[in-house]
C-alpha cells in the first residue's frame, strides 16, 4: 500500500446565496484553491472524484457530467460519491484509495453544495411509499435522538446552547465561514425560536452555498509539494440500516464500529489523548456531546461534561470544530469534507486564527443518512 | 502498475422488465442469489460498492433503504456511486487492491419507468446553457445518428441490421426485455420516433437490478472454478458540450481500451454498453473490434436497458461468458452521460 497526503487544499466562502457563481464558478473556487496551494495546476490530476448530497438540492440529476471541463477532467477518469450527509466525507477516502492503491499519483477531490439553487427542506422530505410522511427535514428526524440522549444522559438543559455559542464564536476566527454572529450569547440563542423540541433555531446548522477541495497525492509527488503535507493514517467507513427493531440510532454501532476499525489502524488507544483536534459533523448543537460518546471520547452518558467542562472548545484538551463546523457552515455534501480537510489544515500547522498550538493528529468526521452512514479519517503531520 | 488479482466469482440479474416491485423488492433476490452462487460468506464480504440514480426513482437517497437487501448487520464498510454500477466495481476492484480484504460485493438498480425517461434524462444535461432547451435522451441520440450518417459511417440499413441482431441474440437471454426475430427490410418500413431513429434504434424503458461478486486470487481460485479474472479496467470521461466533441468518435472509450490492454489478446466476446444502434458502430471502432468478435450475445442494452444497471450488466454477462467455459478473454464497456460521454472498459480473462 502505497502512503497518501494531502498537499492542497482549498474552500469557497460559504454563504446563504453565492449568487456572484454558477455551480461550476462554485467548485472551481474551491478546486483552483486547492491546486494553488499544492502548486499544481488541472494539467497535473490524474483523476478527479467528486461527491455531493442528494441531485434534488440543486435539481440537476448528475451533475458531475456537466462540471467536468470546469474540473480539468476531461480525458481522464472522474467518479461521483454519494452517501447522504456522510458524502463529503467518503469522497476523499474514495480518492484517497486510489492513491493509497497505487492507481494514481495524484487525485483532485471536490465536494459542493449548492442549496439556494432548491429547498433542502422540500428534497428532504419525500414521500416514500409504505412509510410515514415525515415532511419535516432533517431537524424533524434528529429532534427525537436528542430527546432520547437527554433522557439517558440526564444532560442539563443547556448543553446545546453552550456548543452553539462555542462554535459560532470559533467560526469568528475562520474567514471561509458563513455565520459571523460576534454578538452571539447564550441568553440569544435560549430566546430563539423553539423549531423542534429541544433544537432551537441558533442551535440548527445554516443552509450554505460553499465547496471545498483537496490534492490527495503519493508519497513521491509529496515531495515537491510547496507546503508541508497532511499524512493519512487512517481511513474508515461504515454503514447500517435505517430502520429495524432494537437499533440505538442514539448512539449507532456503524459510527462506534468506524471509530474502532479507524483507531486500530492509526495506532491510538486513548483517542481523546492522542489526538489533538477533531472536526466532527454537529448539525444540531446536541450532536457534539452524542457523538463524543459514539467515538470514545467521553464514556457514555458524559460526552455533556466536556462541553460544560470547555474540554471542546478552542484551548480545553480536546478542541471540537476550532473551524466553527457544520454549526456555521453547511453546503451539505461539502460539509463532511471540510471537516477532513479543516483536520488536514490543523496538522499543517496552516488554520490560521482557528489553530490548535501544536496540533499533531487530527480527525475528521461525517455521518449521514438517519445516523447510519459514517466516514472518519486521521491525519498527522509525521509520516506514518 | 502492479495489481492484485480480482475477479468476477458471480453474477445474479433480475429478469428485466418494467415491474411493480420497490428497489429493495427487486435487489433482495438478486443480492441473495450472487452471493450464494459466490460460495462466500457474508461475513467475508469486507466491501459493498452500489450504484444508483436518485432522479429515477423521483426522491433523494434512493440508496439508502436498499441497505435493508445486503444484510448490513453488524455495520458493514461501504460506498455508493450516484454513477452506473459498473463504476461501483471499479471502486470495489481499487478498494479491493489494498491487500486487507479478499471479497467485495457489487450491485445496481434502477427503476427506469417510474417517470418519463427521455424527459428524467434532461435534468442530466448543463442546466444553464442546455436543459432549459429541453433536447430529451432520443432527440439527442437522434442529433448523434445524423452525424454519423452524414459523416457516411453507418446507414440506416446497418442501425437496422443491429436492431435485428441484438433482439434475436436476447432470445437467447432469460432476463432480457426486449427480444424477437425480424426483418431489417421491414423495421426500415417503420416510421421515424425521432428521424433518422426508428422505435427499434431505441432501448426499451426497463426496471432491474443485478449484483456482482469480486474474489482476489486465492479466494477467487478456491471458491470457482473457472473465475473471471479482471487483467485491466479504465475509465474516461469527455466534454460535456456537444459543440466541443465529435460526435461521430468516442475517445474516452479509445482511451479506456487501451490503458485496459484490449489489444494484447484476441476478444472472443464484447458487451458494449450500446443503448442506441449507431453507438454500437462507434464503440466497436473505438475499440478496434473486427466482425470476428461475438458483440453482445445478451443482446446488449438494446435488449434490456435497466438505467445505471445496464453497464453493470455487461460486466455480468460477458464474464459469465468465462465462468462458463464459454469464452477465455471478452470485454465489457458501460457508458454514462449524454451521446457517450463517460466510459468504461473492462478486460477478463479465463486462467
């Protein structure tokens, strides 16, 4: 197996509406970025994966068939991932296998959204035949997990509130991102409105336009990049029905089981020790304590205390989202790999305001579906 | 650039048809039936790969309640493309190569015929330049057939000769949809759907789902006896713009022939991802196929056309050519995008 990195890496302003671009001036914002931060131009991809979330965000049934001259893909191969919110995330593990597999030296991965092109509340909400109409979006399907771990974990009331104001105020520190609230205070968001008990409206992730890119390459091509690279440690996937008896959507074995196989591989037993930073997938404020249970870092029912504790904000011993997270941007089938590549961007010592000091390893993190898809990867700034 | 040995073990398709079944209906079976036939394990399955189309089935995530049809309990590693299946084994064969794992399981489905295809079809295209003006998936095959009848590289008694081969081949085929004896003289009777391409030119609108499964060598040697061992496979897409390809030529499929090694050995079979007559022109002289080779003894997708399975299908089909005894090296092709634009070649060889 051969080693991969990421030597470049690039992300669009996100906003509620890029109207100054189309969908291809979207990605190649992102992808030209990322070139230029590997100091490469489209002549040099052997190949280019993109992924994204459902084709109904933007109304455009595989899009990647259009984007492909704007992506310098022409003549060569490119694939599209698609695995629900999880996406952004197992597009770069799909293109980091084709490295990793000696197929390629290096690979362009791209991941967009563009929502103010459609409703995402409307393609999220279908009508699927035997099933009841849940008309109700995302927040509608996750309000109910929420309850249930608050229930378990006897969670106080304002463990959500904290993470929204944590996270908006790191996004401060972030110039890509899309919400820039510095008057945001707990008292703000508790006056919000309720949209589904318990999520209220500042503790829901923003609808985004955005996208974000990395060059994955090969140990050799590593080597003349211009910028210190990100080494892949580890990598891992995993997936699990939506709906049978007795399944714990609260906390999922697939993310419990992709954590596991992802720390074997990087060698880490005391994963809220060894790894200095993690940029994980929050959609809805209360995720951050859920899934700091689901990937070890906190045993069950305590992920709230390090929340409470300031253990996951920028400065506590395991900053969660320094970047601001989904909770501050969310160009959805981008969101799971701007959290790869935010991980990457920390071991590169190259996040800017949003740095952890001395960050080493770094984990990225994506679920989707009904919690039931998951991609994490590991990076460092060592070679493995 | 060495590669670990992976080939087709099985191959399971449901009987191509427009039906009444939901995907997870149609893939249940057919996932059940290749992975007994595989002689593996479900638990020695370390990857899935799946590939789908949302806009066919009219709602988001059309992927993710046929999890229900591959048993993901305990949770299991796996992908999807929003791409023809046969691009979901490209990803399991690359997965498959990091030496961890020995199987891999592919499938796809489609439900062709819950909307108006032609009209689904349009969405695919530039939405700022192309969809709005509303050349459905015949016009623009029709567009594509007119050049090569300009360009003097096919007649309308050839397109009709294909016709009449594929659908007697697909007799021949229990999961075909569209099959008979007839006469080209007579089908060049039939009117124009869209001129110059008559009804039988056009694939008929066909539900289906198929599942594959991928051995590395030892594996592969020790549960079959004679697997169909993948020796190359590329994939290359084109422009998406119609005014900036020839339209006559298929160079992404040129291309994915050679990097496939295509010509290091004779080609007994080839299945070609040809939805309409003409492209079976241009895509056996992008390959450099002569008339000694059997060209879709399934009847091809002309045959039956299940949308983002059909590709996967003629990796089936032609490797079964090898599993059973039948042929010792063939070809397979899958096609994406508008008049060919993305395409896959796939090389098997018998041991």
């Amino acid at each position: 197996m051969e080693r991969c990195a990421v030597i470049g890496v690039g992300q669009t302003k996100h906003a509620a509406k890029r109207d100054d671009l189309s969908m291809i001036g979207l990605v190649r914002e992102a992808a030209t970025r990322a070139l230029e931060d590997a100091g490469l131009t489209f002549r040099d991809i052997d190949a280019v994966v993109i992924g994204k979330a459902p084709d109904m965000f933007e109304g455009v049934m595989m899009p990647e068939l259009f984007l492909a001259e704007a992506l310098g893909a022409v003549g060569k191969p490119m694939m599209r991932v698609h695995t629900a919110g999880s996406v952004g995330g197992s597009t770069a593990i799909v293109a980091a296998h084709l490295v990793s597999a000696g197929i390629h030296q290096r690979v362009l991965t791209v991941a967009y959204e563009k929502q103010s092109e459609s409703d995402a509340m409307w393609a999220l909400s279908p009508k699927y035949p035997f099933q009841p109409p849940l008309m109700a979006g995302a927040g509608g399907y996750f309000a109910p997990l929420i309850r249930a771990y608050i229930r378990r974990s006897n969670a106080p009331n304002d463990v959500g509130v904290r993470v929204a104001v944590k996270d908006r105020l790191n996004a401060l520190k972030n110039p890509y991102a899309h919400l820039k609230m510095p008057e945001i205070s707990a008292a703000q968001v508790e006056a919000s409105p309720m949209l589904w008990d318990p999520i209220r409206y500042l503790e829901t992730c923003p609808s985004s336009d955005g996208a974000c890119a990395m060059v994955l390459s090969s140990e050799t091509a590593a080597r003349s990049a211009p910028h210190r690279p990100a080494w892949v440690h580890a990598t891992a996937t995993r997936s699990e029905p939506n709906l049978f008896a007795g399944r714990d959507q609260v906390n999922p074995r697939a993310g419990r089981d992709c954590a596991a196989a992802l720390y074997k591989q990087a060698g880490i037993t005391d994963p809220r020790k060894q790894l200095d930073a993690a940029e994980i997938y929050v959609p809805f404020s209360w995720f951050e304590p859920m899934w700091m249970e689901n990937l070890g870092f906190a045993p069950e029912g305590e992920g709230w205390k390090m929340t409470l504790e300031g253990a996951t904000a920028l400065g506590g011993d395991m900053p969660i989202n320094p970047s601001g997270g989904v909770m501050s941007s969310n160009p959805i089938g981008a969101s799971g790999m701007l959290r790869f590549a935010e991980a990457a961007l920390q071991v590169r010592g190259q996040a800017g305001e949003h740095q952890v000091e001395g960050a080493k390893l770094a984990m990225g993190h994506a679920y989707g579906g009904g919690s039931q898809f998951f991609a994490m990867w590991i990076v460092g700034d060592a070679r493995p | 650039m060495a590669t670990r040995e992976i080939a087709v073990v099985s191959f399971a398709q449901t009987n191509s048809r427009r039906n009444e079944l939901d995907e997870t209906e149609m893939l249940l079976p057919v996932i059940t039936e290749a992975v007994k036939r595989s002689g593996i394990a479900r638990s020695d399955i370390g990857f899935t790969c799946s590939g789908s189309c949302d806009y066919l089935g009219g709602r988001p995530f059309s992927f993710v309640m046929v999890i229900d049809a591959i048993g993901a309990w305990p949770p299991i590693e796996e992908s999807h493309v929003e791409m023809d299946g046969a691009f979901a084994l490209y990803e399991a064969w690359v997965r498959l190569q990091h030496g961890d794992i020995d199987a891999a399981l592919v499938y796809a489905f489609g439900k062709s015929s819950q909307g108006d295809l032609p009209d689904v079809m349009v969405t695919q295209l530039d939405p700022y330049y192309v969809a709005p003006l509303w050349p459905d998936s015949i016009s623009l095959a029709a567009l594509q057939a007119r050049a090569m009848l300009d360009e003097k590289r096919c007649t309308e008694l050839e397109m009709a000769e294909i016709a009449v081969r594929n659908r007697k081949s697909a007799k021949a085929n229990p999961h075909a949809h569209l099959k008979g004896d007839h006469l080209a003289a007579n089908l060049l009777g039939e009117p124009y759907a869209v001129a110059p391409l008559r009804r039988h030119d056009c694939p008929p609108i066909t539900d289906g789902a198929t599942a594959i499964v991928l051995a590395a060598g030892d594996l592969a040697r020790k549960v079959c006896k004679r697997p169909a061992f993948i020796r190359g496979i590329d994939h290359r897409i084109e422009p998406h713009a119609l005014g900036l390809r020839d339209l006559t030529r298929s160079p992404s499929t040129k291309l994915a022939g050679e990097r496939a090694g295509v010509g290091k050995g004779k080609i007994d079979v080839a299945e070609l991802h040809a939805p309409f007559t003409h492209q079976e022109v241009i895509l056996r002289d992008a390959l450099g196929l002569g008339a000694e080779v059997d060209v879709n003894p399934s009847g091809g997708a002309l045959g039956a056309n299940p949308m983002m399975v059909a590709g996967l299908n003629r990796i089936g089909e032609a490797a079964q050519r090898i599993l059973d005894g039948k042929a010792n090296r063939v070809l397979a092709h899958a096609t994406s995008g508008p008049c060919l634009q993305q395409n896959l070649v796939c090389v098997l060889e018998a041991e």
